[in-house]
C-alpha cells in the first residue's frame, strides 16, 4: 500500500481471455466488454482488451506516466495457446478503455470517510492523464476514454476474473524476493 509521503500512478485493468470465452480474435463475435457512459450516453466502448482506470498522485512525473504506459501495454497477461498469460495488448492488438480514477488514492486508514489529499489537483491529473492517453495511442492500439472530471458509468463484463493493480513507486521498491 502507498504510504501517506509516496504518490505514484496507480491503476488497474481487466483482460478478456482467450477465444474459449466466447470472444473471436478475427472480431465476427466480439462483444462488449467495458463501457463508460454519461448521462446514459455511451462516450467510450471497447470490445477484448483492457479497462483501466488511471489515477495520478500529487509528486507524478512524466516517468511515471511513460513507466505506467510501457508496463500495461507490455506485461504478459493474456493467455497464448496453452493457456498461459505469455502474451501482451499488444501481441493481440486488443483495444484499451482508459477513465481517469482519482479514488483510487483514497486513504481509509483514519475515520470514516476516506481522504484523497494523495491525489494529484485537477490541472496535475488533466494534463498526465491526456498525456498517458497520448502515449497509449502511440503504440499504434485503438484507445477509447471517459471524460475527465465527468461523472461516468463505467461498466464491466471481467471474465476470468483479472484485476491486476500497478503503482508506478513499486520500481523504486525492492521486489519481495530480494527483501
């Protein structure tokens, strides 16, 4: 967990599984998977691929925002033929729904109502979140979002389920084996 002096991105993502679940690659059956809405107004809809949801902190830099692009596009989380997660987005060139989450730096570790002062001001958080989104279609995959500062409906079908959590601090911090 983050401590109260550390601010980093944070985000999480789905991933849809392989055809077994349904889904085609060659997209004759694809349905849909993650959605953000506004006002019953659909803005941003993908089919396979990832949902994430962006946070930024209050010390976020543009490393952090190049580190948060490079790890989700490149980790190995979708499955190859043998059911392995060995394969990236973007080995599988599925699509990426990105919505700006600001609570995801609530800190719930005093009182009753959680405390988002780690979050970056609306300007910080605006600017690195066009930013991350800029450098996500860069890798050449197809990229939908919310609205920033927009109230948004966000809706999931998360088969398997896989929820990963990334924190952009981590790579300052000892991996578990070497501490």
């Amino acid at each position: 967990m983050l401590k109260p002096e550390t601010t980093s991105w944070v985000g999480t993502w789905t991933t849809t599984p392989a055809p077994t679940a349904g889904i085609m690659l060659n997209g004759q059956t694809v349905r849909m998977i993650a959605r953000v809405s506004i006002g019953g107004e659909t803005i941003g809809a993908i089919g396979a691929g990832l949902l994430v949801l962006l946070g930024v902190g209050r010390e976020d830099s543009p490393d952090d925002t190049a580190y948060i692009v490079d790890k989700i596009t490149n980790l190995r989380i979708f499955p190859d033929s043998d059911g392995r997660f060995d394969r990236s987005v973007l080995d599988v060139n599925r699509s990426l729904l990105v919505v700006s989450q600001f609570t995801l730096y609530a800190d719930t570790r005093r009182g009753r109502r959680p405390s988002f002062t780690g979050a970056a001001s609306p300007e910080q958080a605006g600017a690195q979140f066009a930013d991350a989104v800029e450098r996500f279609r860069a890798t050449g995959l197809t990229v939908e979002t919310g609205r920033f500062q927009a109230m948004m409906d966000v809706s999931l079908v998360n088969n398997g389920p896989v929820t990963i959590w990334i924190d952009s601090a981590d790579r300052h911090r000892p991996h578990k084996a070497d501490a």
